[in-house]
C-alpha cells in the first residue's frame, strides 16, 4: 500500500470507493496554496524549534520541486491534493518529508487553502468589476444626451437618458463590488493552527503562520476554523447577487438587439449565427449569462443545504462545498469579462433610442405635473384628465385638451392658466429631462455631477484593492524566496 494514511486499515480502499471520495481533480484549485501552506507550515515548525533547520530545508526544497513539477506531477490516484504533496514530499525528502505533518491536520489545512485561493479569485473578480464600472461609465459620459424610453412593466413609462440607465447598473455594480470587499474581510482570516479541530499540544505559532500566508488575522476559536464554510455562502451570495445584476443588463442587450428595440447592435465578436437561417445574429454570450444566473443561484443553495444542520466540526461533507464555490467564482468571472467586452464594443442607436421616446405618450406623467403646476388642479384630476386623453393616443393641441377635461371636470384647462407653450413643453421628451435634474435624476447636469462622483469611488476603489494585493504578494514573497541554507 503506497496511501500514507492507512495503517489503521488491513486492505487499500474498493476503487470505486477511492474516486468516490476524492476531491483530487477539484484540488487543482487549491495546489499553490497547499504548497504556500506547508512552507509557512514548516517555516514556523523550525522557528519555534520543533522540527530541525536542516529538516525543514529539506521539506522546503521538496516543496519547491513539487510546485515546479505542477499539479500533473502528485499521484492522482491519492484522496486529496494534502497526501498528495505530502506523499511526495516524503519521497523526496525522506525522513524529513516525514516530519511536515507535525500539528497540521488536512481539517484546518483545506480550510486554509480555500481561503488563500478564494481571496485571489475575489482579487481579480473586483479587478474584472471596477473594468466593467469603468466601461458603463465612460459610456455613460458619451450619453448624458442621448434621450430613451425609460420602462416600468416593459412598456414605455417616461423619457430618460441612455446615461441614466446605465449609471443605473453601474450603481448595482458598485455595491456588488462592496460586498466582495466585506465578503474579502471575513475570508482573509487563517485557520491554519486549528489542527482537526482542537488545535495541538505543541507550541506553534499560529499569527506567524497567519502572517507569513498574508492574512489579516486568525479565526481564533480552532473548533469554528474548520468547522465553518460562512466565507462561502457569503461568497457565493454575493457572487449570486452580482450574476442577477449581469443577467439583467444582458437581457436589456439582448432586448434592445431585437428589430423591435433596434436600440443597440452587438459586435460580431459577441455574436453568434443559425445553422439554418443565414441571416440570423444570435446574441448567445449574452443569453449564456442570462442562463448562467441561475446556476450561481444553484451552487448557493447547494452550499447552504450543505451546511445546515451539519454537527460541529468537520465532516467529509464540506469538501462538497468547494465545487459550488470554484464553479461559481469561475461562471461569476467568465461572465464579468463577457459583458464587459460585449457592453464596450456594442454599437448604440441613439437615433433609434430618441425615437422611441415619441411612442406610447411617454410624456403623460410630465403634461400631468404641468397641469398640476399651471392650473393648481390636485394631481389626482391631472392624472384622470390625461388618463382619459390617453385613451386616444398623445393628443398634443390646449383645444383637444380642453374637450376632455370639460368632460371630466366640467372645465378647460385653458381657462384655468394652462397654455400651449407650456404644453409644448411638458409634450417634449427632451425637456422632461431637463427639469428632472433632482439628485439622482436624469438632467445632464445631474448624471455628468453622477459619473464624476463614480469615477472617483473607482478610483479609491483601485486603491484600496491595489494595497490588499500587494499585502498578499508581500507576504508570499517571502515564501516563494528560495530556500538557503546557512
Ligand atoms: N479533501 C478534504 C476536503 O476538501 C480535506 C481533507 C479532510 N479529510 C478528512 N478526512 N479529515 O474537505
């Protein structure tokens, strides 16, 4: 038997069982973690002198040799990617090979690597996020003029900019970034020192191991620190909330490249074709994220069915959990890049979007507000008397006007102050926006003030994600530093 952990066993396992349980082919994720996570490991095993320089050398250059030899060198036909490594180490470093699994246990060892992987892949999720902010905004800037129907229910409900839409989902994509800052927090803590989950009788030292891995503290109690997969729900969570946010803009590019929006064109390199209908331009990549969604929804109810009602501490059901959380990270990241690519390359019909705005009386809200504002009727009268005019389509002359609200309030309009260039006015989808230059409103003024505002969050959010990445890469330094021996 070449299985370094089964002396308690007379016989190696039934095949059929050994792939059934393994999680090798998923721990291709976590790889350079474990091999960071016994050098830092053994680094502090020889600081605090419980294993020999010499020995820890040797460990450190069997690692070294494993990393070079890449995942494809372990034993695939292993439990996991620990025995895996650590099965080689031995081979390579004899005795000394022997020693690396002194007060570690696989318990606190995977949770670390989970840990050290996921936080790279949320470095890089923020990274592809503040990339597709940048391209809505910029956008954004080039529209703050470029007037579109606005939709509630999908009919058309008041003008807007194309701007204003799209400062709109930059704004979702901004508070997504925030949860993956917050989500980031709570998974940059080590568990490392934990051991299966009661921690050990020799004296090591966990904030050095935490330290030299670059995270920002401990989770302290060594029963939570293996026991727990919260950092993942959360991640997925946000990973989910963030696919709903790129399902919807996908399905509005989706929409608006239909002959009946007409609204948008996407780039040829962001569509697909029939195999039947020659003329067709499929909008795939976009309809995959739609799609894909809902995949993301299913690994988070994967991984909260996983962990409820699970008994502390660990049980071999969490290794479950770490498939939801790589498919998830890698749909949720494949997705940001498509839609950040098909987004900026989209060719958009601002004459298309401008004449939509003159369908479906778009500006009833506004002639309403205008009567309101002119003749000082409730709002409620002004909205029966456009309502009724609405009936028969956009009627646009004080006399049309003045016909209807003598059948509904026994009056003109006219008589009570409302006039034609007022009426103009509140009839004209440009000038509706105009005034609504409120906060947060669609006014130019207002939405250049918006992506002023939002190009400076994204530049401090550049920042801040530039100093936690050159934290980590800090502390890693260190470990990847060749090994020499003195
Ligand atoms: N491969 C396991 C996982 O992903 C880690 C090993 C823990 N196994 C154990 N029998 N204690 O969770």
């Amino acid at each position: 038997m070449n299985d370094i952990l089964r002396s308690r066993l007379t016989s190696g396992m039934d095949k059929d069982v050994a792939e059934f349980i393994s999680s090798i082919d998923v721990d291709r994720w976590i790889f350079e973690s474990d091999i960071f996570v016994n050098k830092a490991h053994v680094t502090m095993l020889c600081e605090q002198n419980i294993i020999s320089k010499e020995d820890c050398l040797s460990i450190l250059r069997a690692l070294d040799t494993i990393k070079k030899g890449g995942f494809a060198s372990l034993d695939a036909t292993l439990e996991d990617v620990h025995v895996a490594i650590e099965s080689k180490v031995i081979e390579l470093a004899g005795e000394a090979g022997s020693r690396m699994h002194t007060a570690i246990s696989r318990n606190d060892e995977v949770a670390t690597c989970i840990r050290i992987a996921l936080r790279e892949e949320l470095l890089e999720m923020m990274r592809e996020l503040i990339a597709l902010r940048k391209v809505l905004l910029n956008m954004a800037d080039k529209h703050t003029s470029t007037v579109m129907p606005g939709f509630t229910h999908l009919q058309h409900a008041q003008p807007t900019t194309f701007a204003h839409h799209l400062i709109a989902h930059a704004d979702a994509f901004k508070r997504d970034f925030n949860r993956a800052t917050d989500a980031y927090a709570r998974v940059n803590l080590c568990p490392l020192g934990a051991g299966a989950f009661a921690s050990t009788g020799f004296s090591i030292n966990r904030e050095r191991t935490a330290q030299l891995l670059g995270f920002e503290s401990l989770i302290e109690n060594s029963m939570d620190a293996v026991s727990t997969r919260d950092f993942a729900i959360e991640c997925i969570s946000a990973f989910a909330n963030t696919m709903v946010d790129l399902s919807r803009i996908a399905e509005e590019f989706i929409l608006w490249s239909t002959p009946e929006f007409d609204f948008i064109e996407l780039d040829d390199g962001y569509a697909s074709t029939s195999s039947i209908m020659p003329q067709k331009k499929n909008p795939d990549a976009l309809e995959l994220i739609r799609a894909r969604a809902s995949s993301v929804g299913g690994a988070l109810q994967s991984v909260l069915s996983i962990c409820k009602a699970l008994p502390y501490s660990y049980n071999r059901d969490l290794q479950e959990v770490t498939p939801h959380l790589i498919n998830a990270i890698s749909t949720l990241r494949s997705s940001l890049r498509i839609t950040t690519g098909a987004i900026d390359t989209a060719q958009i019909k601002s004459d298309r979007m401008a004449a939509a705005t003159h369908v479906g009386f778009i500006t009833a809200t506004e002639l309403a507000d205008t009567v309101v504002r002119e003749t000082n009727v409730p709002f409620r009268t002004a909205y029966q008397i456009v309502g009724t005019l609405a009936r028969s389509g956009q009627k646009t002359t004080l006399d049309e006007i003045d016909v209807v609200s003598k059948k509904v309030i026994g009056k003109k309009l006219s008589e009570l102050g409302l006039t034609q260039s007022s009426l103009d006015k509140a009839l004209d989808p440009e000038q509706n926006i105009q005034i609504r230059g409120i906060r947060g409103g669609p006014a130019p003024k207002e939405t250049i003030r918006m992506i002023k505002d939002r190009m400076k969050q994204i530049s401090s959010d550049m920042k801040s994600l530039d100093q936690k990445v050159g934290k980590i890469n800090a502390a890693l330094k260190q470990l990847n530093a060749p090994v020499r021996e003195k």
